[in-house]
C-alpha cells in the first residue's frame, strides 16, 4: 500500500506575540504531520495556541519560525495571491467567534467563499441556499445575523466554510454554542466529510465529541502535549451506529423525529446530487 501523504507538516513552528519583555510564544515549537483524511480533534486549556495554530494551518496568519508544508509546498515561498487561492478552493475556516457579516444576509454570507471562484452570482445564491438547507436554515436565509440566535449562527459559520466543498476543514469549537443535540447534527456533518476523504482539524473543550475523530491532539503551552490515534475497533459496532445516526432538525433547530436510513459510503448525499 503506498505511504499516506501528509496534508500538513509542521517543523518546530513558533508564532510569537509581543515584543521584548512582553513577547509571548503563542505556538512554541510545533511539531505535527496530518494525512490526507483524518480527522482530528484538538483539545487543550484556554490560550494554549489552538485558534493560533488553526490560524496559521487556514494561511490567515504567518509563523514567526519553523517550517509549514501544504500538501508537500512550503507556504513561505506561496504569493498573496497563491495564499488567497487556496483557501478559497482548499480550506474552510469555521472560526471560533462565527466572523459573519453584519450588514449582509444569511445566504450573502454563505455565498461569500464563492466570489472567489469566478461563479455567476444566481449560481452563488444558489450554492449557497443547498448548503443552509442541510443545516436546516432555509427559512432564514434573508435574516441578518443579528437576527440569529447563537446556535444559527454558529450553524450559518458553518454551512459559509462547507459552501465551496473544501478538502481541508479547520473548525474552531464549532459546536461551542450548540446544546448536545445540536452538537451532534453539527458533527454529524463533520463525520460524513471525513467519511468522503475530507481532512479535518477541530478544536473542542468537549471530550465526547472526540468520538468522532479518529486522533486526539492536546495542546499545552503552545505545544503538542499529547497525540493519540483512536483505534476504530476501541468504539463498539453499537456506540458507532448511534453516534452516527443523523439527528435532523426542523428549520427551527429543533430535532425532527428520527428516521431509520443507513447511508451507503458510495452513496451521493443529496447536497451532492443537486450541485
Ligand atoms: N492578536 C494577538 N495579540 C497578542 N496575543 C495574542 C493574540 N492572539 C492570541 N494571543 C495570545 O496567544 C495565546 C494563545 O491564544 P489562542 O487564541 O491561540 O488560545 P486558544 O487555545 O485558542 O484559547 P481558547 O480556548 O480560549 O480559545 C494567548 O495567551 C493569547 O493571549
Ligand atoms: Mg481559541
């Protein structure tokens, strides 16, 4: 069987904040390599660099040290220009304080990644409003964000980082605001990009959540603390199934009863049929 290839790999990268006696090494010395899908859930305490390091992996922000390779590129040597491109066509970013746009719609905001691609705008719209479908947003699609309750617009984040079918998916606390239901439809989501082959970086305080994920990474003061692959076998047949059973809501966000439909890996999703 060939090697995996990495999709990220990190040579002791530092990111330091301050200067002088104020500097602090916000990322100090992270050494990580990440294959082509995995999934990964990133825990740690409160200011241990996670939002840095997704930062930096999502090509929004610079290392100050060290070495970060992009599907084998090194990002130092990428333009402007080539950064932009990628994470338009590569990375979805769900960030941990949403970063919608006030003065623009719900499906505006969705649509957004999609300028970038040279798409005409009814197709944007378009694009846009199958991706709030299954996040059970169609209703409000023509709010404004402030309209939103916190779980919609979590979900809302969401659905703008899945629009343009990233490969690599960074989610930072993306079910922070989210009840445990919700959570799990959100990671239901999550779960069904992995089982495509998309590779993603999650940061959770949410222990449970790690179910999901298929390696567990702790962080502590800027570092890598602890790195753990989870053996599929470790979760029950039983747990699995429940686990990643979708739980659909209504457009409300509150959970529709549930159906009994076994999805088949090589089955399209409907989002995918559409598009
Ligand atoms: N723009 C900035 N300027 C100065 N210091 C910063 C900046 N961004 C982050 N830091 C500092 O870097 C450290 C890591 O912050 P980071 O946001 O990555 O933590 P985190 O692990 O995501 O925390 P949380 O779980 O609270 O979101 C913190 O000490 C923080 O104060
Ligand atoms: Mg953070």
């Amino acid at each position: 069987m060939p090697a995996k290839k990495p999709v990220i790999e990190l040579n002791g990268l530092v990111k330091k904040y301050g200067i002088g006696d104020a500097e602090h090494r916000a990322l100090d010395g992270v050494d990580l390599r990440i294959d082509a899908g995995e999934f990964v859930a990133i825990m740690g305490p409160s200011g241990c660099g996670k939002t840095t390091l997704l930062n930096v992996l999502g090509l929004l922000d610079r290392a100050d040290d060290g070495e970060y390779h992009l599907d084998g590129d090194d990002v130092e040597r990428f333009s402007g220009g080539r950064r932009a491109r990628i994470r338009s066509e590569q990375i979805g970013i769900v960030f941990q304080n949403f970063n919608l746009i006030d003065r623009m719609t719900v499906i505006e905001n969705v649509a957004l990644p999609l300028t970038y691609h040279g798409m005409r705008h009814i197709k944007r719209l378009e694009a846009a409003s199958a991706t709030l479908k299954t996040f059970h947003l169609s209703e409000r699609e023509y709010y404004l964000p402030h309209q939103l309750s916190g779980g919609q617009m979590q979900r809302v984040a969401i659905a703008r980082a899945l629009v343009n079918k990233p490969s690599l998916i960074l989610a930072d606390e993306p079910t922070g605001n989210l009840d445990s239901r919700s959570s799990h439809v959100i990671m239901e989501e999550l779960a069904e990009l992995h089982r495509r082959g998309n590779t993603i970086l999650m940061v959770t305080h949410n222990p449970n959540l790690t179910s999901y994920a298929s390696r567990v990474i702790n962080m502590l003061d800027g570092r890598v603390a602890s790195d753990k692959k989870i053996r599929v076998a470790a979760v029950s047949e039983e747990q699995t199934i429940v686990l990643r059973t979708p739980k659909k809501t209504t457009a409300s966000g509150e959970l529709a009863p549930k159906k009994a439909t076994k999805k088949k890996r090589s089955k399209k999703t409907a989002k995918e049929k559409k598009s």
